[in-house]
C-alpha cells in the first residue's frame, strides 16, 4: 500500500479507523500452532506499553478481560463506566485486534486523559490465559458473540468448555463474574450447562441481574450485539459468579 | 504434511524402587530383569491372549511411558498403541488393560496407589480408580474418566506430589500446571494451584525432590536446555540452572532430561554428552552443577534415566525403536553409573561389572554386544524424533502471507 493510502484508512470526520480496512475472516482456527509473541509469565507482560499514562508509577493490575473482543465495542462502553479499572481485550484475528488498537490510541487522542486504563493483544486466550494474569487476578470476564462451532467434531474449539472453565476460575478471584452472551440457542444452552455444571461457579439472581449495570452492555455495546437488535434476533445470556470450590462429600 | 519417515521413539528405563527388578522398553517391545534372581522375566498377559501375537510385544505400537508405583508394587506401560497395561510387578501377570481413544504419552501413579492417570496427545489427562486392586486377580473393567485438559497440548510429563496432594503436569507450550488433586477424582479435578512458567522451550520432565516432610521442590527439564526448580504451590520459580552452558556444551536444542535422586543434597540430569550431576542446596534453593559424568568410548545420548536409591546407583539408557536404512529393527544399550554421591567418584560399570551381567544385557538390550555404529545414527534418529514431536514450526512471515493468499476456501468469482 502507498504512503498515502495509511492515512485514508482512518475517518477524516471522527478520526477513528475505519472498519472497511480491517476486515478479517469471521473465524480463526483456536488449535493451531501460534506464531506471535507471548509473555512467559503474567510478570513479564509489559504494562507500559498497553497503559503508557498509568505506567511504570502505578502496582495496578489488569482486572477485566474481554476474551475474544472483536472490534471492541463492549471495552470502550466499560473504559469510561470503570475509569480507575484496567482492562484488556484478547482477539486471535490479528487484523481486527490491529484495528481495536488504532481505535483506542484515536480515542485517546480525541478524548485526553480517558480511555488510558483499556488495551488489547492479540493472542490465543484458550492457549495462553495463564501466561497473562496471575491467580485470582482478574474481577470480570466477558465471552460475548463467541464462534458456535456448530459440529459436535468442533464443540472443544468453543471458547467456553469444561476443562477451560477451570482455567477461568483460576484467573477470576473469588466473586469474580464470568458474562456470556450469545445469539444461538444451542451455544447458549451449552454455555448455561458447561457453566452450571462447573463446581466453582454459580448463577447471579435475577435482582443481581438488574442491578449489574455491565449485563445491559452485553447485548447493547458490542458490535456483534448491535447486528442481533437491528435483525430483531434473540440473546441467550448467562452470568455466572467465581466461588470458593467446596469439596462434595456424597 | 504427512511425515513421511516412521516415528521413532526413545528407549525408556524404570528400576523398581527397592531395586528387585529393572524394566527397558524398547519400541513395542517391554523387557524385564529380575535382579534378585538374577534372571530375564517372562511376562504373562492372559488378556490378549486371543491374538497370537509373538511372547514380547503385548504393545501394538511403541510404549512411551512406563512406570513402578512408589511402594513397587504396580508397574505400568502405556504408548502409541492407545492402551495402558497395569502390571504386578510380582508375578509380572498383566492385571488390567485399558484403551484410550488416543495415544498415550504420559502415565503417573498416585503414592497411595489408588490411581492411575494418563495423559493423551489431545492434552487430556484420565483417571482410573485402581483401589482395592487384587494382585492375582485381573481387575473388572474400568473406564477411565476425564480430569483435567490442557488445551490442544502434547502433556510430556505426569508426576504427583509426594502427598498426593497435587498432580503436575507439563507440556509441549512451556507449562507446568499443578492442580489439586481432589478426594473425589472422578468428578475431575478443577482447582488449579499453579502454573510454573519460565521455561522457554517444550517441558520434557519432572522429578520431585522431597527434602524433608514439609518441603516439596519439583525440578523440571525442558528443550531450553536448563532445569529449573519451582515452589509448587506458588508456582515461584527458585532457581535455573544452564545445563548446556555450565557443561560446556554446545548444543542447544537437546533433550534435557531430569531425574529425582533421593540423596539429600544433589539431583541429576542428562545432556546430550553424557549425565550431568546437579547439586540442589535445599536451605538455599538454588541449584548447581555438581559434575558431569561423561561415557567413555561411546557416543552415548541417555533417553531414560532410573535411580537405585538403595545401590546408589544410576541407571541409564539409550536406544531407539527403529533406525531408518539399518538392519537392526530397534536398539538399546543399557549402562550403570555407580556411586552417585557428592563425595564419592562416579564410576561407569564395565559390562562385565553390571549387575546382573551379560544376562541382564541380553535381556534388557536383546543382545549382549552393541555395534558402535549405530549409536551415533540413533542419537541422530532421537533428536530429529524429538524435534519434530515438540519443537514448534516457525513459518516466516512471507510464506504465511502466500499460504493465506492460495486459501482453497474463497469462493470464486465467476
């Protein structure tokens, strides 16, 4: 692409990126082997380079996650609700978390002094949680819109499994909530049952529900939600909480 | 992007732990001496007694793990074919076979003997609940059950913590996981205590190294060619130690691998010329070089270390279960290195001054002389074996675009 063309890929009115320049493919394979850089441990992420405002003068840690952010709807409505929060979106597709990064680095320059506290890397979340937060490190963590994978051949791809589950209740401290939202009935149930059947996790109430005022979010901030409300489609939502594993005796 | 050539697997060493018997796994092939009697063991396997299949192989494929329990009284092998045997390690009668869906590449055995855990290539680790095994008596059909995955991960290494408190388990992505093993295994095991992060190459090993009651340290191997020693319940790496930097060595890409020595104050590891002794200071938590105890005369890359806690005595291994363009079909060489102390001299035995004699060569290596050729040529066949299983393939980024570009699954426009 020639010099010129670089500038164009922003919007001239709002000086945002523009989306038509960071179009991906819809799906990522999750398994195969990764050939980006991840950090060894959670120590060793660099978080002057995501936070340059807050770092290196603050021992604050990243404390939500949106796994599989897509073009990041969801973290800018959650930078400015939660300014003191860190917060980092995880995306695969390396074209769309490039686009997620030109859109906080613009947002930051149209808005001095917010969005400091949001960031996103590209990486493989089902691989590599581990080497980003430490043990009970984040508060909330956000699935939202993830691929269905329809085939029962493809169901260990989904994002949410059992077996992942107990990396996730790793990484959330206790209380800690987990949110998952999506448009397909099936992928819904499975969520709703791989989450309910998890022995370290359990539902909000419905009054917890409406006093969480992330859940509204869900459906209505990101991207992916916004396509669901304007095709008049149904969400299938469950938000579940962090506890402490209490072993069964029977 | 078939592999052509056959996998190759490594020889595979076990000495019991009260040092009554030491077992060699060779491909498909499990040989067993008895080194009180002083005599080869044949071994029994009424289960697959239908198929006509020659006295040595009851694996159809190569064996990649195999084991004693802690108390000596189990012994189990597990690989390639998808089925793990539990063996009395008395009567050396298979008691129990099982089958994966598939292949197994790690086997541990609880210290209480209650279970049996393995780990697939999916990076699935399974359980079966052995208790109340009765040794003359086969076991009732068992299904193992699903404990913990690491995702899409070859799981290299299984190992528990002395207590049974935690099942470790290392793999191909530079992880050690340590996970609460619960009362109620079968339910699966889903509190993680830890993850020790820091290697920067596949993780090959884990040895635990218990010190006193109350202090566990584990020591892990890895493709980066250092062993590290971790807090297990912190997940806090302690100490590292450059094997192949502090031995001189120049290779890089080895099979580092480390081994528990039971001694107070030194633990051991092999590297590609020879073994390396490991000093591990356990009120400092730090780890050293000790010494490195080279083999004379042959060009000898150890694949599987044993340790006979009660002989002070080293045992160790190499050997492949096939070599391309030779005619010998599988290969092992068997060697004992005896005083394994801080003080003492490292002595590496003479054939004629092994335990257990030519015999014992004949049984364990399936002949009594070695060719000398062939040791570099199975060196060689281990390291591209090893490299090719879990050394990650690293595309420049030019190739990756054109693959993209040539993508078979864009529609075309007509």
């Amino acid at each position: 692409m020639p010099e010129t063309g670089v500038k164009s890929t922003f919007s001239k009115s709002t000086g945002l990126p523009r989306k038509r320049f960071y179009r991906a493919r819809a799906h990522s394979n999750p398994l195969s082997d990764s050939h980006f850089p991840v950090p060894i441990s959670p120590s060793h992420v660099d978080y002057s380079i995501h936070f340059p405002q807050i770092f290196p003068d603050s021992s604050k840690k990243i404390q939500f996650a949106d796994v599989g952010c897509g073009f990041g709807g969801l973290l800018i409505s959650l930078a400015t609700l939660f300014p003191e929060t860190l917060m980092v979106g995880m995306e695969l597709r390396d074209k769309v978390s490039e686009y997620v990064k030109e859109r906080i680095l613009s947002l930051r320059v149209a808005n001095p002094g917010q969005y400091q506290n949001v960031s996103v890397v590209r990486t493989n979340s089902m691989k590599y949680i581990p080497n980003y937060f430490e043990k009970g490190q984040l508060s909330k963590m956000f699935f939202l819109f993830p691929d269905p994978h329809f085939k029962e051949k493809n169901h260990r791809r989904r994002v949410i499994s059992p077996f992942l589950l107990d990396e996730y209740a790793y990484v959330l401290g206790v209380g800690g909530i987990i949110y998952t939202i999506t448009d397909v009935e099936e992928l819904g149930d499975w969520m709703k049952s791989c989450l309910e059947n998890h022995p370290m996790f359990e539902a909000l109430t419905e009054k917890e529900l409406e006093a969480d005022p992330v859940v509204k979010l869900l459906s209505s901030a990101t991207e992916e939600g916004q396509k669901v409300a304007r095709n008049e489609g149904q969400t299938f939502q469950a938000v579940y909480r962090r506890i402490v594993l209490t072993e069964q005796t029977s | 992007m078939e592999e052509t050539e056959a996998e190759v697997a490594p020889a595979l060493i076990a000495v019991h732990p009260h040092r009554s018997s030491v077992a060699v796994a060779v491909g498909c092939d499990l040989r067993v001496f008895d080194l009180l009697a002083g005599v080869g063991v044949t071994l029994l396997d009424d289960s697959s007694s239908s198929s006509s299949s020659s006295s040595s192989s009851f694996h159809k494929d190569s064996i990649r793990a195999i084991r004693f329990s802690a108390n000596g009284k189990l012994f189990v092998s597990a690989g390639d074919d998808k089925t793990l045997k539990i063996w009395s390690s008395i009567s050396w009668r298979c008691i129990f076979t099982l089958s994966s869906e598939k292949r197994i590449s790690a086997v541990a055995i609880s210290n209480n003997e209650s279970y049996v855990c393995f780990a697939d290539k999916f990076g699935v680790v399974w359980v079966v609940d052995i208790t109340g095994f009765d040794a003359n008596q086969p076991l009732l059909d068992k299904k193992p059950t699903p404990l913990l995955s690491h995702y899409c991960s070859i799981i290299t290494s299984l190992e528990f913590s002395p207590d049974d408190r935690f099942i470790l388990s290392a793999d191909r992505d530079f992880k050690i996981r340590v996970t609460n093993f619960p009362n109620k295994p079968l339910n699966g095991a889903h509190e993680i205590q830890s993850f020790c992060l820091g290697h920067t190459e596949f993780v090959s090993c884990l040895a635990f190294f218990q010190a006193q009651e109350y202090q566990q340290h584990l020591l892990s191997g890895s493709g980066d060619s250092t062993v590290r020693l971790w807090d297990v319940s912190s997940g806090a790496l302690l100490d590292t130690c450059e094997v192949a930097n502090k031995a001189g060595l120049l290779e890089s890409n080895g099979n580092g691998k480390s081994e528990e020595h039971g001694h107070a104050v030194t633990d051991l590891c092999t590297t590609l010329d020879g073994v390396a002794l490991l000093s591990h200071n356990v009120s400092a938590q730090t780890l050293t070089l000790a010494k490195v105890v080279s083999i004379e005369g042959e060009a000898f890359v150890p694949t599987s270390l044993g340790y006979a806690p009660s002989a002070r005595e080293l045992w160790i291994v190499t050997g492949v279960s096939s070599l391309p363009g030779c005619s010998h079909p599988s290969f092992a060489r068997v060697r004992v290195i005896s005083g394994i102390d801080i003080e003492q001299e490292a002595v590496v035995l003479e054939d004629e001054k092994m335990p257990g004699g030519e015999k014992l060569l004949e049984t364990l290596q399936g002949t009594a002389s070695v060719d000398e050729n062939v040791f570099l040529a199975a060196a060689e066949a281990v390291k591209a074996a090893m490299h090719n299983l879990l050394i990650k393939k690293q595309y420049p980024s030019e190739s990756r675009e054109s693959r993209k570009k040539t993508r078979n699954d864009r529609k075309l426009k007509q």
